[in-house]
C-alpha cells in the first residue's frame, strides 16, 4: 500500500504546504519555508508538521504529527551555531 503524502508546516497562524509525493511510502520533500514573526509570543510556538495522505473524493487523511520546540534552534542561531 502506498499514500500520495503531503506535509503542511505551520508556525503561530502561518501555514504552507509541501507539493504531494505520490504513490510512496518514503516520501522525500525538498521544501523550504520562511517565517516571518512579528509578535514575541509566536516565537514560543512550536512548528507543527502535520503529514497527509492526500485523496480526491473524500477528505484528506492525517497520517502523522510532530511538534518542534524552536527555541534551541534560535538560541543556536543568536550563538551563530
């Protein structure tokens, strides 16, 4: 069996969405996003990757989900890391 899998990435109220990988159980996306924060308390959200099984006829199926603590990786990046 195989999904056509996508990913939305969201971070405070901004998403995007990868294109679909189809028909794979080992989907590889090449993606990259930029966001924008503009108030202090988003920085404390997490970035939420939902992953998808994309279908025509009926609703898409949410296949996974992690959550990203982002605050290593600014920490990390204010110490030029």
């Amino acid at each position: 069996e195989s999904t056509d899998a996508f990913v939305e990435v969201r971070v405070d109220d901004t998403t995007y969405k990868t294109s679909i990988a189809p028909k794979t159980l080992n989907p590889v996306w090449n993606a990259q996003f930029r966001f924008e924060v503009h108030d202090a308390a988003a920085l404390h959200s997490p970035l939420e990757l939902r992953v998808f099984d994309f279908d025509i006829v009926s609703s898409n199926d949410e296949i996974g989900l992690v959550l990203v603590d982002v605050q290593p990786l600014l920490q990390a990046r204010r110490l030029g890391g």
